[in-house]
C-alpha cells in the first residue's frame, strides 16, 4: 500500500511553522519568555502587603486566578476578577504595591517534573516575577477589555453572583526572570510589552 504523502507529523510542522507553537520560546528570551509565561498562566501568586490589623504589614501571598488576553490574544497585562470583600481588595485600598509569581511547573513542562534530571526549582523551569501595582478597574472600556480577557477562559466566571466583584488591572514596574543558571535577570518593561506573540 502507498504511503500518503503528507503525514501526520507533516501537517502538525506545518500548523507550528504557521501558528508559531513555540514552546516555550528558548532561554535568552527574555521578553519572549516572560510574555508567554503570562499569556499561558490562568492563575499566578499575588503577593499583597496585608492591611488585616493581626497581620498589618506582612507579604501576603495568595494563588489567584487571572488572564492577560484571550488564548488568542495576548496583551501582557494581567487582569483578575476579585470579590470586593477580598484581601487583595482590601490590601490593595491601602497599598497598591503587589509582586506576582508565575512558574512553569503550573504548565507541567518537563523542566519541572520531579525526576533525576528535573525539578520546580531546576533552572530551566522559568519562575517569572512582575512587580508594580494593582488597581480596581473603574470606566466602562476598561470593564469591557477586563471581562473579554477572563471570562472567555474562566468559564464559571460569569455565574459569581455570590459576591459583589470588580476587575483589577496591573501597571507594570519591574520584571525578574528565572530562564537559565545564573540566577534573575531584568527584563526591560518596554521590551516585554513589544513582544508579538502571535
Ligand atoms: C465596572 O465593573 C464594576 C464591577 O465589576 C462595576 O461595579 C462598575 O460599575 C463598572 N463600571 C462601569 C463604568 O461600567
Ligand atoms: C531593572 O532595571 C531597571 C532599568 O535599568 C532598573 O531601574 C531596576 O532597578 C532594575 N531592577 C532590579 C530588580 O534590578
């Protein structure tokens, strides 16, 4: 019997040479990097500065849901959907200032796994850091981009009704990249927001 022609490993090359399902981009690419940890990232850690009298002051980490764009879309910019009533609404109320964490372990790459020749804190599994500030989302527009860039991906989403929530948008100040030995690297915010992932 004849072989086709085209085979399957064919067709998948050709959709990545289209799609670029670069996975993850290579180390040394920063911005890269960075931007398709968050754009892949349905939750992180945020790190607030508790404003809870028993624990004024503390680093306050909790792991939260978020999206920076539909899968489709990536904008680099980190959107959540908090109950009002929460911690990071109240923290942020107080001090906008949140540090958020990301490691590739979420995504299960075989960096991470735990075997002789990988782990979570193997350095070829990226940990990515953002730092800045959190803000509540407060005009029409910026609802609008908010709601498109979560709901989408965080199906039950839209049926919280049990708490009154808000939208919160981040300002990014400082990113810290763990891709490689060697330890951090500073990732220039403006080339972060350059990359094109598509
Ligand atoms: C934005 O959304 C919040 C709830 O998420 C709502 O309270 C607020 O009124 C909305 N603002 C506008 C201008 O639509
Ligand atoms: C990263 O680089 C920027 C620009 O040079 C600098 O302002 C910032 O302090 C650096 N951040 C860290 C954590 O080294």
């Amino acid at each position: 019997m004849a072989q086709p022609i085209v085979s399957f490993a064919h067709v998948l090359l050709l959709f990545c040479v289209i799609v670029q399902c670069v996975d993850p981009p290579p180390h040394g690419e920063l911005a890269k990097r960075a931007r398709y940890i968050v754009h892949k990232a349905d939750w992180c850690v945020i790190t607030t500065l508790s404003s809870s009298p028993a624990l004024l002051g503390q680093p306050f980490p909790n792991p939260t849901s978020m999206s920076d764009g539909p899968v489709d879309k990536s904008s680099g910019i980190p959107y959540m959907y908090q109950p009002t009533v929460s911690y990071i609404v109240q923290d942020i109320s107080q001090n906008s200032k949140v540090t958020l964490t990301f490691s590739e372990a979420q995504f299960g790459l075989k960096e991470c796994l735990l075997t002789k020749d990988s782990d979570p804190e193997w350095p070829m599994c990226a940990r990515l850091m953002l730092m800045g500030d959190m803000h509540l989302v407060k005009d029409a527009a910026g609802n609008a981009t908010a709601k498109a860039a979560l709901f989408p991906r965080h199906p039950s989403m839209s049926s919280w009704h049990f708490h009154q929530h808000t939208f919160l948008k981040m300002d990014i100040n400082q990113i810290l990249l763990l891709d490689y030995f060697g330890g951090y690297s500073n990732v220039s915010v403006a080339d972060y927001f350059k990359v094109n992932l598509d």
